[in-house]
C-alpha cells in the first residue's frame, strides 16, 4: 500500500536547506539530458574525480535518457564543515531499468564498478550492509547481504524482520518506488504435507548478523532470546536455511548431524548429505538443516520427492506487500516518513557525522539514490542522521532509508568513480569490495 505522502516540494527548496544548515557553497545544476560534470574551458575536457581521488580529464558528455538525471553539488552544514553529495534521480516513467546487481557468487563482494560494468550499467550506488571481512562476526562470506536484498523478485538473503527497506517495481512499465519497514516469511512443506519454518536464505546455518530472524536467535554474547534486529551477533541452534543457485559456490562445512537435502533445478530431492557442505547440483539448490532442523529433513525431505519451498517480502505483521517487488534492498533506518525526519534514526546510527548512502522517494514516485561524501576535512565532512534528512528533504524526498555508508558509500557513472569513497578520515580514495549495487541500466 502506497504511503500518504506529503506535498510536492517547490523548486527553491534547496535554499531552505541553505538557510537551516548556514548557506550553501557550489552547486551544479540538475541535468536531466545530459550529464553534469562540470564544463571547463571551450576546447579543454571537464575534470571528475578517478579512482585514485584525483581530477582527470573526461569526454564531453553525451544525451542521458529522458527521465534520469545525475547531479553532483557541495552545502555547507556550518563553518568548516562542507558536505559534498553526489545524487542520481530516476523519474517513475524513465528510459531506463533499476535492478539489483550482486557479483559472480554471493560468496564474494566486488567494487560498485565492477557490479555497474558487468550489468551494463550507467549508473550505479552500493546498496545492503553485508558480512565485511573486518567486522567482528566475519562468517567467512564477505558478499552476503546483511538484511533483506532481493532481485527478479526471489529472496537472496531474509530480512531483519521490521527494518525499513527500498522496494522497486514495474507496473504498467512505470517504476514504483517504496521505503517500507518489511519482514520475510520462510516456508517448507514436504510432499508428506509436514511443514516448517524456513529460517533464513543463503548464510551460515546457525549465525545471524544483526539478528531479527524467525526465532530462536539468542545473542552470542548473553545467551539471551533477542526478538528484533540487533547490532551483534545471534546464534540459532535450529535452523533450516536454503541456499540457491546464485550463492555461487560450495555451501558452508557443517558440523556433525547437520543434513542438507540436495535439490536439482526443477526442485526435486536428489540426495542427502551429511554433514552439510560441498557443491550445488548444476542449477540446483540445497536446504541445509542444524539441530532440529536436520531432523526435519531426514524425516520428511525424501529422495525423489519434491518439497515447496518459499521465502515472501510481507510487511511485519506477516501481511502480503499489495504490490510486487522486483528489487529489494534492506537499509539499517528510516531517514524520512511522510516528509517528516525520522526521530529514531540517531539512536539506530548514532549522532556522529559520518558518510552515507540514501534511497530516497519524492511524492511523485521519483527514486533518488544519494552519496554523502565523508571523512575528508575541508572537501566533505560527512552528515549526521539529522542532517542527513534535511539533505534529502531539501531534494523533494518525503521518505528515505540509510543504506550501507562509510567506505562502502559508491556512486559510479559511465564506468567511472564519481564520488570519494574513504577507509578512514583523510585517507586515500578507494573502491572498496561490497556484496551488491543498486544498478540503472539503460532500456
């Protein structure tokens, strides 16, 4: 169900912005025909930013489709605290397709350019927080999406049941664009009609990052019942989790008296392996049972039998979405709801300034996918969740969602790095690996 949404913004809203956060610096206007990288002199190329930070020449640019725009501009949050954002807009009716794009396997994160490059992109911005290889919980999986990620419609890895997420569509050829707090809901039936919770899609049986699963989960550091989302760790000793051919690779080694049924590509059970672990049949998928869960597959997952697997996007009382979604990409907070700033997104991100990325919706269902340059003194200082939303609202957008920021924040146009990704304050400029992208490809 579309969201009430709140009166369009007029088109001198980004002076109110420069009036509540004290004045703007440059601003380049929005190109909706043709890029906006900024003009040089008659006879010389423009300069943008590389890949190693620095300007480089560039080729003049050439017609966009109608209906996308890319726009790059730096505010000023106060004295000495620039803030440069680079902003990629899709109107409903667009020449173009936004989809979700992982790379070659789940298993594996890769750059944004790299993503872009192999879809065919024009543009494209990271997208999920996923099981980064310097985090305190690594599963050995750098790709794996942490929350809700889908594309083509199938579930690739479960929410973090009521975190808001971007959800896209088609409908009469026209893009339809949400943010929505969402939940999944995993089902097994067997062809004896037994039936059973799936916990979770393409992850380590047993081990929830950020927690909010189906039930069960106790936080690893207090052996506690955890119920929603959390910041850490949770551990389930009972799960059932699939795994689909777009994992890409072996499923994880089990443990003694895991069990995982092996299912060819039309569904029907091939074989039991115990302990879990190893190739996928071609196009094949497997379910991969822990605890009770491998009981229940020994019991009821029968070789030549084809059980009903499903995995749903509802909304979190477990309801059906009344529209369908394509893409999904899970965010860790509402930034904006109806056009008013989301009070709790600073206890979920903390106060500090930092970079970010948004998916973000206008009232007339336009998607605006916004990098928030950080960690560089005098050039762009980041935002804080606060200003974050005053960012976007001075855009038009009456509902946001923060996406995986830091160094992962991305925005890559005609193959090209267009934003300043950094590791740590006044660090280098550098792409770093992530498990997916939020793509616009050209129709």
């Amino acid at each position: 169900m579309a969201s009430r949404r709140a009166p369009g913004w007029p088109a001198a809203v980004p002076l109110a912005l420069c009036l509540i956060l004290a004045g703007c610096t440059t601003s380049a206007p929005v190109h909706r025909a043709r890029s906006n990288v900024p003009t040089a002199a008659p006879g010389s190329a423009a300069p943008s930013p590389d890949s190693s930070g620095s300007t480089a020449p560039s080729t003049a640019a050439s017609a966009l489709p109608v209906g996308f725009a890319y726009q790059q501009f730096t505010r000023s949050l106060g004295p000495g605290a620039p803030v440069r954002l680079t902003v990629l807009s899709v109107a409903p009716d667009a020449g173009v397709r936004v989809i979700g794009v992982h790379g070659s396997s789940m298993t594996k994160a890769e750059t944004v350019r790299s993503l872009a490059r192999r879809a065919g992109a024009l543009a494209a911005i990271n997208g999920t927080y996923f099981d980064i290889r310097t985090g305190h919980h690594h599963s050995g999986y750098e790709g794996d999406p942490i929350g809700l990620y889908a594309e083509k419609g199938t579930v690739l890895s479960e929410a973090l049941d009521g975190r808001p997420a971007l959800l896209l569509g088609y409908a009469g050829g026209r893009l339809r664009t949400r943010v929505a707090e969402v939940s999944t809901v995993g089902r097994l039936r067997a062809a004896d009609g037994a039936l059973r919770e799936l916990d979770g899609v393409g992850r380590l049986p047993g081990r929830i990052l950020g927690c909010g699963g189906v039930g069960g989960d106790r936080l690893v550091t207090t052996g506690r019942f955890q119920a929603g989302p959390h910041d850490g760790l949770c551990i389930d000793a009972d799960e059932v989790v699939s795994f689909g051919p777009q994992w890409g690779g072996d499923t994880p080694p089990g443990g003694p008296g895991s069990v995982e049924a092996l299912l060819s590509a039309e569904g029907e059970v091939l074989a039991l392996r115990t302990p879990a672990g190893g190739p996928l049949s071609r196009g094949g998928s497997s379910l991969y049972g822990i605890g009770s869960g491998a009981a229940w597959l020994r019991a009821h997952a029968v070789p030549g039998t084809r059980p009903v697997v499903s995995e749903r996007i509802t909304d979190p009382a477990g309801r059906a979405l009344l529209t369908p979604v394509e893409t999904a990409v899970g965010g860790s907070a509402r930034l904006l709801r109806d056009g008013v700033p989301d009070p709790d997104a600073t206890r979920f991100l903390g106060p500090g300034r930092a970079a970010r990325t948004v998916a973000a919706v206008r009232a007339d269902g336009t998607l605006l996918l916004i990098a928030v340059d950080g960690r560089s003194r005098g050039h762009s200082v980041g935002a804080t969740p606060a200003e974050t939303a005053a960012l976007v609202r001075s855009l038009g957008a009456v509902d946001a969602v923060n996406l995986d920021g830091g160094g992962s924040s991305t925005v890559v146009f005609r193959n090209r790095l267009r934003n300043s990704p950094r590791e740590a304050a006044d660090g280098v400029v550098r792409e770093r690996p992530v498990a997916d992208a939020i793509a616009i490809l050209p129709e």
